[in-house]
C-alpha cells in the first residue's frame, strides 16, 4: 500500500501528471500526491530515528521500505554510523 496516496488511496497514475494534485471530495483541500515510501534504495534502518523510536516503539523490521509516520520521518543516518 506504499504505493498510494496516503491523502486519497488513489495510485499515482490516477492523479494528473502534470501537477499530481489529489482532490478531497467536492469541497475538500487541494493536496499533492503523497506516500508513505521511503526514498529508492533506503529501508527503515537506514534511519536516524529507527533505533530509538521505531524498533522498540513499534517493533518496526530495519528491512522495511515505507513508513508507518504521516509526515514520513525518514532522516538518513550519517556514513559510517
């Protein structure tokens, strides 16, 4: 589900490729397109906040691909660290 927007559930195909913007119901806020994945190549223990928040937190696996914060909190860790 890391693929869909987190505003809507729509896939990124089902937003206007031009602006990616997802409409909320008739009168509802305008947003962007938005979702939980991390950036390409990185997993939850690539991050800073991994160690002390999300593995004891919420028993989070270092080998996952998407986020479970809204905003996503992702902060790579420093090289070497």
């Amino acid at each position: 589900m890391s693929d869909r927007c987190v505003h809507c559930g729509r896939t990124k195909e089902q937003h206007p490729a031009d602006t990616l913007r997802c409409y909320q119901g008739n009168n509802g806020p305008v947003t962007v397109y938005s979702t939980l994945a991390l950036p390409a190549g990185r997993t939850c223990g690539d991050c800073i906040h991994f160690k002390r928040t999300c593995e004891w937190l919420i028993s989070c696996k270092p080998d996952r691909t998407s986020c479970d914060w809204w905003p996503v909190r992702f902060v790579a860790k420093a090289e070497g660290k």
